[in-house]
C-alpha cells in the first residue's frame, strides 16, 4: 500500500487511489498499531475523508505496561501523535480475558 500511495501523484489517479484506500482501509477497524509515543492501542474506526487520522483504542502505555481503564484517542493531522507503525490484526489475536488492574 505505501507503494501505491508512494506512486499516487505520477502513476496513479488519485481518485482511484482514495477508493481504494476507503475499500480496504489504511488502518482498518481491529488494527493493532504502534504509536510514535510509544503506546499501543486498536483502531476503533477510520472517517473516509480522514484515512489517516483514526479513532484509537489506548490500551498499553508507553512503559509496556495495560492500561486501566482504556482511554481513547483522535490520531489529529497536526498533532504531535502519529501511527508509527501497523502490528497486527487484533480480531486474529488470541488474548487472555481481560482482568482490571487493582488501584494502589
């Protein structure tokens, strides 16, 4: 996918391009994905007009460690976070059941 995105302003419409982004989606709701603070979290969903900038289920901070209980974010275009990197498709994860933390 970044090929074509790469490829978008000399090889490909542009047009074509964002249908086929909203097909299949750049960060489909499930994705499992690395954020550049360090934290990781599930997108919860992606706005058409908005590809790449998702509503994210916080769920690991940036020290590795659960969160409790989970936050939710908006990746913003100006923001200072970003989408580092995509890991993994969570509804193809096996997990333990969630337990909460004990507050301390």
């Amino acid at each position: 996918m970044s090929m074509v995105i790469g490829l978008t302003s000399t090889d490909f419409d542009s047009r074509i391009v964002r249908a086929l982004l909203s097909a299949i989606g750049l960060y489909p709701p499930g994705s499992v994905v690395l954020l550049s603070d360090g934290r990781v979290g599930i997108v919860l969903e992606t706005k058409e007009r908005d590809l790449l900038c998702p509503r994210v289920l916080i769920c690991v901070d940036e020290y590795g460690r659960r969160v409790s209980p989970f936050e939710t974010m908006k990746i913003h275009k100006e923001g200072d976070i970003y989408i580092k990197e995509a890991l993994d498709d969570f509804g193809k994860r096996k997990l333990e059941p969630y337990a909460p933390v004990a507050a301390v």
